[in-house]
C-alpha cells in the first residue's frame, strides 16, 4: 500500500501565516509607515517626517499619562501574578475534589462581560457603595471613604479582577508538569515549606510566571476604557490618547506615533524582564523529563 | 473585550439615549436666532416654490444607516418600513467623530445611505466633503417644521446658495442638572459650580468640544470664533470646573449614573433628559435649568453622505421623520425636542415639559445653536486645540 504524501511543514501552517500576515502585520505597517507621514484631517499625506515622534515626547500630558500607564499595568501584572499564584498553587496540589468546580467557575468568570466586571467595582467602591456602607454600618467610619474611586487604585483593583482568571490558568498550566514527587523529594531532602517554595516551585514556575506578568502587563498599561470609568481624574492613562488622536482629533499620523511609541514601551519592558531571567538563570531551568 | 465591547455598551439604546446629549453637545455657534425665526422666506425653499408641489421619492430596498443607536427610530419608522419593504442595516457608533472616521477611512461608497450630524459639524464635514445635496422636491413634510428649523439661520442645514445638506429632527438644549436629594436650591449660576461646597460633587461630560462650547458662551465668547488669547479664559474657566470633578464621565448616561449613585451632585453641562433618564432609574429629584448666563442648545439632522446607492429610500426616511406623529414618537424614545410644530400636541405631559415650545424663540435666544470651533484657524481656537487642551485639563485637574 503507498503511503500518504506528506505534507510539509510549510504548507501546514501557511493558512496561518497568511491570515498572520494580512490582519496583523500588514495593518501594523501601514500604521507604521502613518506614523512618518504627515498628519491631515482624518487623513495622511507627504512628507516623510519624524515630527509626530518628537510631538509624543516633548508632550507633557503623554509623560504624565505615560507615567500613570506604567505604574498602573505593573501594579495589576505584579498582584494579578502575586494573587494568582497560591491559587494555582492550590488547585494543582490541594483542591482535590473542588479542583473541576473551581477551574469551572474561573472559565465562567470569563463569561462576565468586562463592563459588568468594571460596573461592579463602581457598586463596590462608590460612596454609597458596599464597602462604605459596610464599613458604616459595623461603625468604623462616620463619612464614606471618598479615596476608594475615581483613582489609579480602582483602575489597579478592577484590572487585577479582570485578568486574574487569565493568570490563574496560565499558572495552573505552568504546574501541571511539576508533579507531587519533586516537591517530595524536596521535602526528604530537607528542605522546609518556604525553601521548597523558593528552590523548586518559584524557578520552575518563572517562565510562565513572566509570561503572565507581560500579558497582563501590556494590556492593563494599553486599556482606555477602565480609566475613563474608574480613573477619575487621576487615573487617565496613555491608551486614552491614542484613541482621542484616532477618532477625535483625526490626526492618525500622530496617533500612529503614539501607538508606535507605546510599543516600543513594551518591547522595552520585555527586553528588559528578559534579561532579568537570564542574569538569574531562571530561562534555563526546565522539568526533567 | 476592549472597543468593541465598549462600543457596543456605548450605544445600547438607553446608554445611548442617556450619552446622546454628550456628543451631540459638542456644538458650535451660531449667529442671532431671533432674527431667523418667522423669516418665512427662509423657510421654503425656492426650489419648492419653482417647481410645483414636492413628493416623496419610493422607498425601497436595504438602507445602511450609520449614525447613534436609537436615532435609526426603528419603532416610529416600523409602519413606513413595513409599507415600503425597507430593511435597515445599521452601524451605530460610540462616539460622534466616529461617523466622518469611518466614512474617511472608508472612502467614498463607504456603504451608507443615511447618517445623522449635529449642527456644530457641518462647516467641518463640508471641509471633508461628507454631506450631498438633499433634493427638497422630495422632501414635501419640511414645511412641518418650526419656523426656526426650517430657516436657514447658521447655514446648519441650509447652505447660503439654499442647498440643503440636512434635515433637523431632534434637539434639545443643555443646562444646570441638580439632584435635589443633595443640592436643595438651583444655582442660578454656572460660575457657581465653583463653590468650595461643590468640590468633588460636580459631574461633567468628557466633551471636550460641549464643554469648550459652554465656557464660551459662560465667558460671552462666539466658540467658533473665539480668540486664541479670549480661548486661555475658557479654558481656564475649564480648569476650574474640571478640577471641581472626581473624574470627567465618558458619556452623560455615566454622569448620571454617578450622579444616582451619589457620587455626584450636579452637573456641568447637564440636560433635561437626565431628569427622565434617572427617573428611569428609580431616582426621581433630578431638576436642570438653565442659569442667567443661558447654555446652548443642539440639533441633529439626518443627511446623505457621499456615495450613497439607496438616496431615494433615504430621502423618503427623512421625509417620514417629519410627519408630526412619527417626530414626536421619536422624541419620546430619544427623550428630546421635536422640530416638528405639530408634534407637540402628540407628545406626553413629561416629554413637552423637557423644553417650553411657547417660548421657543426665547429658548433658543439665551441658549443658541453654535457652530465648532474652526478647523484651521490662525486667529480663533480650532477643534483641535480644543481636543488636545481638552486632555491637558483632564489630566491636570487631578493634581489640581
């Protein structure tokens, strides 16, 4: 009997590669090529120029809500990460029973609209929210607490909510390989719970661990509709920028730069997180196989 | 998640009625009212004079409809629709820039037969060629509309030449919005809102080009013809205001939202439909004014854009918007103003209560129709200084 052609490679993932190349890296050209055009209402044209970059940085308001950004998508990558991991922690080696209930329902949190979950902190966090009114009710404050809304702290807040399932799965799946018996071997080793934590778990987890960190990171720094619900008058952030330069102001070649810079923010960070693996070592430890 | 999410909470039908006023705020100025108002000349044009008795063309077929959720008017248009066989594909959008964005980026023949403008953009989507000419021959129901919207004061409608590029239907006009569970008497000032007692209590709508319209005319400024010197005064007055703000709100359904919630007492830039929109809530000790220095007032129109295939069912559309019975429906569901004389006898007791039409002229005298700041300008303050001042002041007022 003849065997099947095979097929390549190549040709396996072609279909790929191509939607890859026309919805992605096409549009993110284009937008490049913008970024050195010269910006027209609601349009491009000529000259070739590097005007928008320098108009990006030498605008305050763009360092300013550059700044908040920063500080806002590493506050919710470094506590998604943080929250996340003993929860993984738990569903790999201690849920038991519970585990398919609670994997369930971190899947179906993912059915709550982003609105809804953004709307809810404004219920929670708001003067008349539950927490003021709790907190009034049990007497512990006389005044609602006006410094619980409208801040880069509610952003943080609802943004950890909001990607924390994403997290949770990531490191779940970053432990699945890590059976029981290492941390066994650990143990008849001598090693106590937090040198077990420290010596096993953490570098084996690191990987995925940073991969969360940058996921959450780049996307919680990049949104512009948490900050305009929650942020106040404290909490905007660059995100916002881009769209008002795309749809307000019609001024896509600076939009573009905006965006532009904004990328190369976050290659940037992840060069950076890179490095910081490699100096520990940590991208060279992987499980036995 | 992300934009399309948002825009589609943006333009869900009460979200979107209660954000309207936001975007459709964002007016411009325009010249004495008064003198247009009863000028029966303007009101007919002279091609309806010339030639004979006007009509409306069939309807029929798909219209593509690019404008608010809401403004499509489905329920007040489901006769018309029904009798002619229309079916409607509507884009709606979240946000008021969004229609000439879309119809740029989209070019010529972007697909859409109908959009809708409010008054303030119509020297900018004639700089960007957006609006075609409206045959009025086909157009028979403008003789509906109140003197003041069928004249041509602004040219917001009706160019100088008397080519028509829109059809007013809805309007409304902004003032003091108070909760008065909170705020026990109305502040007879807009500069009141600057009261240390207000610190942190006052909701204002992220409109940059509204807000920079209403300083204006606060600081008796013409806002589409403000100078760059007069325009450090309004923003300034902006400063003020948004440093009084928790947070500037993405859309008037959020300010009232926050407003219910309590966690804001007033409103700059507020409107009467708020009143309506937290009654809807279950909250009913919303009241808004208009103070002694007067506001501005905003009108959309449905028009045709460049590249329109089904013109004829779109004209029918807007002649139907005009019957006094579809007008005032329609009014109802987008809790606004009609501009049609005769719908106001159809209208219930709290939707012709919003605005007094027996003082119609009066109304729109201390709150005028205004044209947007200019696009190019070396002498006034331009859309987009307004827009980028606009985020200065957003992100300042927190440190404020």
């Amino acid at each position: 009997m003849k065997a099947p052609p095979r097929v390549g490679p190549l040709v396996l993932t072609a279909p790929a590669v191509a939607g890859l190349l026309v919805f992605f890296i096409a549009p993110l050209l284009a937008f490049a090529v913008y970024s050195f055009l010269t910006g027209s209402l609601y349009d491009v044209k000529a000259p070739l120029t590097v005007e928008n970059y320098k108009e990006v940085f030498e605008t305050d308001i763009n360092r300013t809500l550059g700044r908040n950004s920063l500080v806002v998508g590493l506050l919710a990558a470094l506590f998604s990460v943080l929250i996340a991991l003993p929860m993984a922690y738990w569903l790999r080696y201690s849920a038991g029973r519970w585990r398919g209930l609670v994997l369930f329902l971190i899947v179906a949190s993912f059915l709550a609209s982003y609105l809804v979950r953004i709307f809810a902190w404004r219920t929670m966090l708001g003067r008349n929210g539950a927490i003021n009114r709790g907190l009034e009710s049990i007497g512990l404050i006389d005044e609602p607490l006006d410094f619980l809304l409208y801040n880069r702290f509610a952003v943080t807040v609802a943004l950890v909510h909001i990607f924390l399932p994403y997290v949770v799965l990531v490191l779940y799946a970053g432990l699945a390989p890590l059976q029981p018996s290492y941390l066994e071997t650990a143990q008849d080793l001598g090693a106590g719970r937090v040198q077990r934590w420290r010596r096993v778990v953490l570098p084996l987890v690191a990987a995925p661990a940073v991969s969360a960190f940058l996921f959450v990171f780049v996307l919680s720094a990049a949104d512009y509709v948490t900050p305009q619900l929650l942020g106040g008058t404290s909490g905007g952030m660059l995100g916002v920028q881009v769209q008002v330069a795309f749809i307000g102001t019609g001024d896509f070649a600076y939009g573009a730069a905006l965006a532009f810079a904004m990328l190369a923010g976050f290659v940037v960070c992840y060069a950076l997180i890179a490095l910081g693996l490699r100096l520990t070592k940590l991208d060279k430890v992987r499980f036995a196989t | 998640m992300g934009y399309e999410e948002w825009a589609r909470w943006q333009t869900s039908r009460r979200r979107f009625l209660q954000r309207a006023g936001l975007v459709t705020l964002t007016v411009g100025a325009g010249p004495t009212l008064l003198a247009a108002c009863g000028d029966d000349d303007d009101g007919e044009s002279a091609s309806t004079a010339t030639q004979g008795p006007a009509k409306a063309p069939a309807a029929s077929g798909r219209v593509d409809f690019l404008s608010w959720e809401g403004y499509d008017i489905p329920d007040p248009l489901k006769s018309w629709k029904s009798e002619n066989g229309v079916t409607v594909k509507a884009t709606y959008i979240g946000n008021h820039d969004e229609i000439q964005t879309k119809l740029k980026a989209g070019g010529a023949g972007a697909g859409y037969d109908i959009i809708t403008y409010y008054q303030g953009y119509k020297p900018l989507y004639q700089e960007l060629d957006i609006l075609e000419p409206l045959d009025e021959q086909k157009l028979p129901n403008l003789k509906n509309l109140f003197p003041y919207f069928a004249s041509k004061e602004g040219s917001f409608w009706i160019d100088p030449d008397g080519t028509r590029t829109g059809v007013p239907w809805t309007w409304g006009s902004i003032g003091i919005t108070i909760d008065t569970r909170r705020v026990k008497s109305m502040p007879s000032s807009w500069l009141d809102l600057l009261e240390p007692q207000f610190k942190g209590r006052v909701a204002m709508p992220d409109d940059p080009v509204g807000s920079f319209t209403l300083a204006a005319h606060v600081e008796g400024f013409d806002p589409s013809k403000t100078t760059k010197a007069d325009g450090e005064k309004v923003f300034d007055l902006l400063s003020r205001m948004a440093a009084q703000t928790t947070g500037v709100s993405p859309s008037f359904g959020d300010a009232t939202t926050k407003m219910t919630a309590g966690d804001a007492d007033i409103c700059w830039q507020g409107w009467a439909a708020m009143n309506q929109f937290a009654a809807d809530a279950g909250v009913d000790s919303f009241e808004t004014e208009v103070p002694k220095e007067g506001s501005f007032s905003f009108c959309d129109a449905y028009a045709l854009p460049a590249g329109a295939d089904n013109v004829d069912s779109a004209l029918s559309w807007m002649n139907e918007s005009l019957v006094p019975k579809v007008n005032a429906e329609a009014a109802v569901v987008l809790v606004g103003g009609v501009t049609v004389e005769a719908a106001v006898a159809d209208l219930p007791k709290n939707i012709a209560g919003l605005y007094r039409y027996d003082e119609l002229d009066s109304l729109l005298e201390r709150s005028p129709f205004y044209n947007n700041p200019p696009v190019e300008s070396d002498e006034f303050v331009t859309f987009e200084e307004v827009q980028k001042r606009w985020q200065e002041i957003k992100a300042e007022a927190g440190s404020a």
